[in-house]
C-alpha cells in the first residue's frame, strides 16, 4: 500500500505540474499518466480491503492466521489486485488503438480521461467497474468490522488485540470513506466548472488536493502516532526542542543583563 501510495502521488504531482507548466501534454504521455493514475487510485480501497481480511483472520480465527496469511499467498493477492485493477485501464487503451488513428497519439491534449478515451461506452464501463470495486470493498469492510467487533465483546483475555485490530478496521473504513470521493469528484467538478467557468485549473488543483492527497496524508499520520516507539521519539524530539528553546531564552536573558 505504501508503495502504491508512492506511485500515484508521484505520477499524479508530475501530471499536475506538466499541466499548469504546458497546459497540453502528447496524447502518448497522457494514456501513461492516466493508465498510472487510474490504477494506483482503484488499488487503494481494494488494498483496505484486503487489509481488513487479514485483521479478521487474525482475531476471529487466530489458530489458523498463520495458515492461512503466508507470505506466497501475500504475494498472489497482491498480484491479484494489481491485476484487477489494471484490466480495466489496459482495456480503455486497446479500444483507443482500436478506435483512433495513429496521428491521434502525436497530438497535444489538456491531460484528462474524457479527451483520451473519448468513445462513450468507455465513460460507461468506468462507471459500471468503480461501483462493484466500491461496493465489493465497502461490505467487506462493514464485514469485518461487524464480526470484530463482536469479537471484542465476547474475547476475555485478548481484550488489547482485539480493540487494536478494531481501531484499524476504523481506520481503514474513515481512509475508504475519503478515498470513495474519488468516485463522486468528476461529477461535482463538472458541476462546479459550470458555476465558475473561469476556474477550472483551481477547482482542478483543489479537487486533487482533498480527494487525492488528503487520505494518503492521513494515514501515515495516524499509523505513526499510533506506533509506541514512533511515539516515544516525538515526544522526547519535542521535549528536546523545548529545552532548546528555554536554554536560548535563559543564555539571551543573560547577556542582556550582563550588557
């Protein structure tokens, strides 16, 4: 997840960039930083997804995590959300090939899905593959969390493991919960450019913004805080920097009285 994190804010921030630098970008480059962008973004809830799985295994059928959660079947579900959630890109590509001509490809486009794959169905296949991804991912989320959460209750001794993989799940669905924006932002920026026409590149850059930065930034945050070790280091960094601080202040006193 953090890699796939690291992807998208990488492409996405240079698509952003060469956008506000060019303003029009070779069709070529654009399928590439859109196929990338699409990709990442669809991995993210499919990722907390699978991340809910594995915490459920871990309470609800502790003896056999183990068994089940391997680091070879690690790996093939990671293959396998890559794969399902790069489909649907790869198709939109060949139907372009298939569809526009060669000459299509050395023009310069303002870098968006619509003037890529321009054809129709395109923008309804999209639709039809964000609502099952979503909709798979938000129930198995309210799943898991149903199932740990009785859990918790009924768990005598590992009360602390059990709440912390409860406190995860919430994680997971407050990141899903911002991370679903992705799929009702194209139709409110829509909206909003008819209200401001004269604003596309700023409800552009601020729709990006909440949409796309905010939940990845979150969720480092909160992950860090929550680590113990991460959290003694904070807290003896700031304690340090407030000694600082008081040294200086005493050491100016000082010399200013002194003068």
């Amino acid at each position: 997840m953090v890699i796939n994190d690291a992807v998208q804010l990488t492409v996405t921030i240079t698509l952003f960039v060469l956008s506000y630098i060019f303003y029009r970008i070779n069709v070529s480059f654009c399928c590439f930083f859109i196929l990338v962008a699409v990709f990442t973004t669809r991995n993210t809830p499919v990722n907390l997804a699978s991340m809910a799985i594995e915490r459920y295994v871990a309470i609800c059928r502790p003896l056999r995590h183990h068994q089940i959660c391997t680091v070879r079947r690690t790996y093939a579900v990671i293959g396998l959300i890559w794969f399902l959630c790069a489909a649907p890109g790869i198709a939109d590509l060949f139907v372009a090939l298939a569809t526009e001509s060669l000459s299509f490809f050395h023009k310069s486009v303002f870098c968006m899905t619509s003037n890529v794959f321009k054809d129709p169905i395109l923008a309804h296949k999209r639709l039809a593959f964000d609502i099952i991804y979503f909709s798979c991912v938000f129930l198995t989320l309210v799943f898991t969390y149903l199932r740990i959460l009785l859990a918790v209750r009924a768990l005598s001794t590992e009360k602390v493991s059990a709440q912390r993989a409860r406190n995860t799940i919430l994680l997971h669905g407050a990141q899903l919960a911002m991370c679903m924006l992705s799929y009702v932002s194209p139709s409110v920026e829509i909206v909003l450019q008819q209200i401001f026409p004269g604003r596309v590149l700023e409800i552009r850059f601020v729709n990006y913004l909440i949409v796309y930065i905010l939940p990845r930034f979150l969720g480092p945050i909160v992950y860090g805080v929550r680590d113990k070790q991460f959290r003694t280091y904070l807290k003896m960094y700031h304690l340090s920097n407030r000694c600082r601080v008081k040294l200086q202040t005493v050491f100016k006193e000082d010399t200013s009285s002194m003068s």
